[in-house]
C-alpha cells in the first residue's frame, strides 16, 4: 500500500504541494493570514460584489423566509422560490429558453457533459479548458479528443475525421471558454461556430470568467457578438463577477429537461442552500443595472492602468498571467511579493501544463489607484 506521506514528500521535492490559507475577514481587497495583511490580487471577486450589503441582504431575507438548508434533492423536496427566480432571470439574461442552477461550477460542467454525452460520442475540447470540462467529459464515457489552443486548423482536422467515422445517432460536442481561466484570453468564437455548423456539431460555451465583466450588461462573449442561438449551452457561475456562488448551464427547454432527468450531480446533491441562489439572483441584477456598468467600467480602467505600468497587453477578462515557466522559480517569486504585501499565488501543474507555472493576477473593480502602484512596484522589483 502506498504511504501517503511518501507521497506529500514528492509533491515537496517537485514544488506542486499546497497549503490552505484562511483569512479572517470577509472577501475582498484585502486577504488576512496569522495577523498579516495582503493586497488580494487573486481572487476572482471582479467587480467586488463578494461583500456587496445589497447581495448580504437577499441572502438574509431568502434566509428569513426559507431557512438554512434546502433539505433534500430539486428532484425530491428541495426546490425553493430562490432556486426557481434564478433560473429563470439567468435564462434571460443570456437569452436562452431555459437554465438549471447547480451548487457550483463544477457540478455545472460534470453534470451538464454527463447528461449531453454518452459512450460512442466524441466530445472535442480546447487544451486549455478548465479542469471540470475535462472532468466531465472523462466521466460521460465519450471519446474525448483535444485540440492545441484556439487552434482552428487542428479542430477542423479533429471534426473531419470524426465526421468521416461517425455512427448515426451519436453526436459531436466542441467545448471551449469565452475567457481562460489561466491564460485570460478568448477564444475565436465566430470560427468555431462556422466549423460547428459545417460539420453539425453542438456547442458549449464556459463563459465563468467572462459572464458579468465582457459585453453589453456584462452578458459575457457569446451575447456581447449575438451568437447565443448559434451556442447550444452556456455555462456561468456566480462565485467570481456575481460576488455569490452556484452555476447555471442555459439552452433550450429540451435540453434542460434532459440535464434534470440525467445530471447526477444534480439529482444526486441536496439542492443549495435557498439563500445562495438569492444571493446569486441579487448578484446578477447588480450586473445589468448602472452600477453595474460603473464597476465594469472601473475594472476596465484598472486593467489598462497596470498593463500601462507594466508594458503588458491588455486581456480579454481580467486575468494577466505572467508566465515564469519553473515550479521552483514561480513559487520563490509568490513568495517574494507576499514579502512586499501582495497574495498573487503560484499556479503550477496540473492546473497548468508542466514547465508552463506563472502568478496569475486578477484585478478586481475595487482595487484602488494605490493597490494597483503597490503591485507594480512589487512585480517591478521581483523581476529585477
């Protein structure tokens, strides 16, 4: 039998072990660890909506009038008001008949695949999509194949040759971000779809980290070029830009049925607590009101002010890697900047490829003019 501690110790000597750190205040700007404080330049609070008083006063109300838990699965006794409102304002916001709230976004991906796909199906996904993609189609039982990042000429290859061999009654899914989680670009969404449709495959959309900050009222990539009834499913989660938690998947109303009826991590799950999807609802109205457009606005104009510090492209999203490449070396330079008052983590495999680890940084609305110096300066310094 294998010893668990033999296998820490691996971890250790490869630089890829993990601690868990807890802060002591709320979510936000400013993350707390054994009494020292650090400008938070991690997390994916975008719009700083995580200690919103409106989003805290829906969860409290929802809280008054529906308890704590939910008690038992959708399917059983479990569905609220909460649950049902925000499916139903999601699927319009991103203008699609239907969606299904799930308790968070991986629940989302694996439940939605598992649904979709069955073995003799071939589900086709960017490199680089987030590990609940991959997930959820290892576990569809589909043949999975993967094609280099947004590399078109690679999909088509893929798509053709499955085309050639495909059985009747099976399907093709090509699945793909609006944003990368870890790279904090888009994806080419117009191309795919033309290649969609020329070899009538389904399409899914992950839009996490684009939802709430890219497009008209932040209805994320897909919305913002009018493609959603060329996307057959769009995934968005209510942890990072809604400042709450759970996921929808939004598509047409048969699709859903059949997600409902299929989606193990969704019959399998007592529904989330009513108060989360209350606190999600509110999180998604803020996205569509004015404030909602100042904030993006702020976060935009956050974004440009540090790539002008720092000489850097200016993302998609509001993600800006800085790729070091050596496990060893990423860790040292985290490090480094927690010493000058900055928590930007080491990303290192398997949330990227190997020889690829980086600090990812993520800007939020409410970082101010002040942050933004302090992190720069920092960066600046470690890179000397």
């Amino acid at each position: 039998m294998r010893d668990p501690d033999s296998e820490i110790q691996k971890l250790k000597k490869s630089n890829l072990y993990r601690e868990i750190k807890f802060s002591s205040l709320e979510a936000g700007t400013t993350f707390e660890d054994n009494g020292s404080k650090f400008l938070n330049f991690s997390s994916n609070d975008y719009l700083g909506l995580c200690s919103h008083h409106q989003i805290k006063e829906a969860a409290r109300n929802a809280l008054n009038s529906f308890g704590v838990g939910s008690g038992a699965s959708r399917l059983i006794s479990g569905g609220t008001l909460p649950h049902q409102n925000i499916e139903k304002e999601s699927a319009e916001f991103f203008d699609k008949e239907a969606a299904l709230y799930f308790t968070n976004g991986y629940c989302a991906s694996v439940g939605t695949l598992g649904s979709i796909l069955q073995k003799g199906d071939t589900v086709i996904l960017d490199k680089l999509c987030h590990a609940s993609l991959i997930d959820g189609s290892r576990l569809s039982g589909a043949t999975l194949r993967t094609f280099p990042h947004n590399d078109l000429e690679q999909l088509e290859r893929i798509l053709k040759s499955v085309t050639d061999n495909k059985v009747s009654n099976t399907r093709i899914l090509i699945v793909t971000e609006g944003i990368f989680s870890m790279d904090g670009d888009s994806s080419p969404i117009l191309e795919i779809i033309k290649l969609k449709k020329k070899y009538k495959a389904l399409l899914l959309v992950d839009e996490a980290h684009s939802f709430g900050i890219y497009g008209d009222k932040g209805k994320g990539i897909v919305n913002s070029k009018g493609l959603q009834n060329d996307v057959d499913f769009i995934i968005a989660t209510f942890g990072k830009s809604a400042g709450a938690a759970g996921a929808i998947t939004a598509s047409s109303r048969i699709w859903r049925d059949l997600i409902i009826n299929k989606a193990r991590s969704f019959i399998y799950s007592t529904a989330p607590m009513p108060s989360q999807a209350a606190a999600a609802l509110e999180g998604l109205r803020i996205i569509q009101s004015n404030e909602g457009d100042l904030r993006r606005k702020k976060l935009k104009k956050n974004i440009t002010s540090l790539c002008d510090k720092l000489n850097l492209d200016i993302p998609a999203g509001a993600i800006i890697p800085i790729i070091i490449g050596d496990e060893e070396t990423a860790l040292k330079k985290s490090k480094d900047l927690m010493k000058s008052g900055i928590l930007a983590p080491a990303i290192r495999y398997p949330t990227v490829a190997k020889g690829s680890a980086r600090i990812r940084i993520t800007i939020s609305s409410n970082h101010t003019k002040d942050c933004l110096l302090k992190l720069s300066k920092a960066l600046m310094v470690s890179e000397s």
